[in-house]
C-alpha cells in the first residue's frame, strides 16, 4: 500500500513509505517530527501550512506526500542559520509581527517566497503577496513593517 | 481532514496516463488544488489517482501558427508571469493573477481548473471570452472542442472518464483587441462571486463571459448582440447590461442571494465594458 518517497527538507534527505492519502503537512509534523510548520484552516485558505517545495511557496495542507517525491523541501525550521535568525524571523521579532504566533511559520515562508522574486517590495506587494495568510491578532501592519525590515536588512547583506 | 485511501500511479507519459484512467475509478491529479480539497472533504473517494504533473509534453506555454497553446498542467503562476502571453493574450495573465493566492497560484493548474468545472472559477470565463480550444487525448483518440462545448453544467465538462485534457489553444487576437477581467472576489474563499471576462476587437464585435454568476461559466449573447458594433457609450453599456444573465439558472447561495448576484453581474459588465472603452 505505502509508496517510496526520497525528499531533501532542510537540507536533510529522507526516505520513506507512505500512504498515498498522507497529506504532506502531516508527513512533515508526524513523520519527521517538524512542527513548525501549522495546520490553521485545513482548506488551503490560511496559509499557516506555507512550506517551499522546490524554491516556491505552497500550501502543505493541500499536497499529498506523494506529490513531493524527489523534491527539495523548506520549512520555518530550515530558515536560521544555527542560532543566527534568519532577517525575516528578526523582523517579525522585531516590529511585533507576531502576538499568538500561530500565522507566523507560513507568513514568514510566503515573506521569504516574495523576497526571493522581489528584494525592494512595495507596501502594497507585500499586501498582495500575503493574501494568501491570515492572521487573527495582528491586523496586519506589524507583519507588512517585519518584511519591511527584513527587505532591508537582507539588501545590506547583499 | 484525511481523504479516504486510494492507490497511486505517476505516469510518464500520455499514453501511460490514458491506459491508467481506463481502469476504471481513477481520477487525473495535476497540482491537486482543486482535486486534494474534494479528497479531503470525501466529496470524491476515486480508488486510484493518476499523477500527470510530471509529464514533461503537456507543460509550457508557446505560439503555434496563429494560437497561444498552453499546456494543461502548466500552473496559474507560470501563466501570470509569461511574457509571451502577457503579448499575445494579456487578460490570460491578468485573470491567472487574479486568482486565489501566490501560493495557490503556485501549484494549481489550468488544465485541472477547467477539468474541475468550479462554476466560481476564474479560467472558465476567460477560455470562453477567448473563444478557445480544449484538446482532450482518450482511448479513442484526440479531439478538440469549443471551451463553450466543452462546459456542459454544474462542476460538469465532456471529458470522458479516460480523457485528459492536453492542451488548450487560444487563437491570437487581431491588433488593437482590447480586453479586461473585473472580479469581484469570495473574500475567504478567494473563488470569483462574480468574474466578467470581455474582449472587443477592433471590427467592434465583443465577447463577455460570466464565472461565478450562474451553474456553469457562460457567454453572455445579450450583452454581445447589445454592444458588439456599437460605441461604448455610458448610454449603450447601460442599455446593453440591462439584462445581464437573462435565461441563466443563477447561483444563490449563503454568500451571495441570487438578486444580488445578478445585480454585481450588470455592475462587473459595465465595469469591463466602460474599461474597454
């Protein structure tokens, strides 16, 4: 019944048999024991199981394990470097992106998402590009002034 | 939420995919933004999925001839950001970009959008609008049908159960084509409450198609007759909107009653009639 998976998460190869039904967030919290990433709405609306696979964004709560074979896989615990944060995890920190922190693990992967195609957003493309995530306490402002700093911090860098 | 077990079978090829299908229950996953969220609330319990994603044939976007083809498993994202449809066909990246969100858009598929039929979908309007092409592969053979053939009803199409949709063929619009997708957007959901897709080219004729309005997308030939040939006056677009939706079995539901629906259809029609003015 299980099919054969080899993924690379955080750098990490894996290999395992899975059930062709198993949700990729579930393989990721209950298999590999990374739960970081989050189940919010179970519906793909909330964003809060936001994960990269393969450099680009998507909903773990609506790929199947299966789908993610042979790919490379980021979530919120591949983001620091050792106990060097990464900008935008500072950046919520920071400006008080986060008050439950439930939003934060996919709001910081879509951010991170964005900054790789567009380093100097506007106000307004950030907004855009976090449609994708809801957050119940924030209101939002925090989150948009986190990316803010992260953008420019991460310009620095470079 | 867990879907109910199946088996699950990549194919690497066409060929491969249609022998797979003719098994019997098994339904095409693609990105699986439509299909994993049906699978998750048990709407659909198929016994096997046949995974096309990786077939290298039916993915990319190229100009053939006079017609766009777009490959049916390339994603929403890639279709938003291509520059040779945003020169060819710009309301196909706008409307790709007007739906749901980044990362939605990441992994669903065009192709898996129309085989879905969602009536509040967003590519159903724009292929009509378009007056395009869905080329389907089956046991018997490939055909091609009229996007307007193609949608036959509520969350139904006329692929066959060991169809997949290949490709679909827009044919290339002549200079000066103006065109606009105005939509009014299902604030959670992201779905279109009402999408009007128009296009008038530069003899005059106009197209408009509703998604979102009725039980299946449709091309609106009240407005078309009304306004195709004439200037797009605020007097004309107002006397051509005037029975938007007319003959249509209009959705109603706990987001939006069928009056209001059919009063942000006439208010989106005017709104991209006025736009392509």
């Amino acid at each position: 019944m299980g099919v054969k998976i080899n993924v690379t998460v955080n750098g990490k190869a894996y290999s395992h048999d899975v059930e062709p039904r198993t949700l990729l967030v579930h393989y990721l919290r209950d298999t590999l024991l990374l739960t970081g990433t989050h189940v919010g709405c179970d519906t793909s609306s909330c964003g809060a199981c936001t994960i990269h696979v393969d450099g680009i964004a998507a909903k773990s709560c609506t790929m199947l394990a299966v789908q993610a074979d042979d790919c490379e896989i980021t979530t919120i615990e591949g983001m620091a470097k050792g106990s060097d944060m990464h900008p935008l995890q500072e950046g919520f920190k920071e400006c008080h992106g986060l008050q439950c922190g439930f939003c934060t693990p996919g709001m910081i992967m879509s951010s991170a998402d964005l900054l790789s195609k567009n380093p100097n957003p506007t106000e307004d493309e950030i907004r855009h590009a976090l449609e994708g995530n809801f957050c119940r306490c924030t209101g939002y402002h925090n989150i948009v002034r986190a990316v803010q700093y992260a953008a420019e911090k991460m310009a620095v860098e470079v | 939420m867990i879907p109910a077990s199946f088996e699950y079978k990549r194919a690497r090829s066409v060929k491969a995919a249609i022998e797979l299908l003719a098994d019997g229950n098994a339904k095409v996953l693609s990105g699986g933004h439509s299909l994993v969220p049906a699978l998750k609330l048990r709407l659909n319990q198929p016994e096997m999925l046949v995974d096309i994603a990786r077939i290298a044939s039916l993915k990319g976007i190229k100009v053939s001839g006079k017609e766009l083809v777009i490959g049916s498993t390339t994603t929403h994202q890639e279709i938003a950001s291509s520059d040779i449809v945003k020169e060819h066909l710009s309301i196909l990246a706008e409307g790709a970009g007007a739906i749901g969100d980044v990362q939605v858009r990441n992994k669903g598929t065009l192709g898996g959008s129309l085989a879905h039929a969602d009536p509040s979908a967003d590519w159903p309007a724009l292929v009509l609008v378009s007056n395009a092409k869905v080329v389907l592969e089956g046991s018997g053979g490939e055909r091609t049908l009229n996007a307007a053939d193609f949608f036959t009803g509520f969350f139904s199409t006329a692929l066959a159960s060991d169809e997949i949709i290949t490709e679909i063929r827009f044919p290339i619009p002549a200079k000066g084509t103006k065109s606009t997708y105005q939509k009014f957007v299902q604030p959670a959901s992201r779905f279109a409450l009402v999408g009007c897709a128009a296009m008038r080219e530069p003899s005059g004729e106009t197209r408009v198609a509703f998604s979102g309005v009725a039980d299946a997308a449709f091309r609106d030939t009240g407005i078309e007759n009304a306004i195709s040939g004439k200037t797009l006056t605020a007097e004309n677009i107002n006397h051509a909107v005037s029975d938007t939706a007319k003959g249509q079995d209009i959705m109603s539901d706990h987001y939006a009653s069928e009056e209001y629906r059919v009063h942000l259809a006439k208010v989106f029609a005017k709104r991209a009639l006025m736009a392509l003015a």
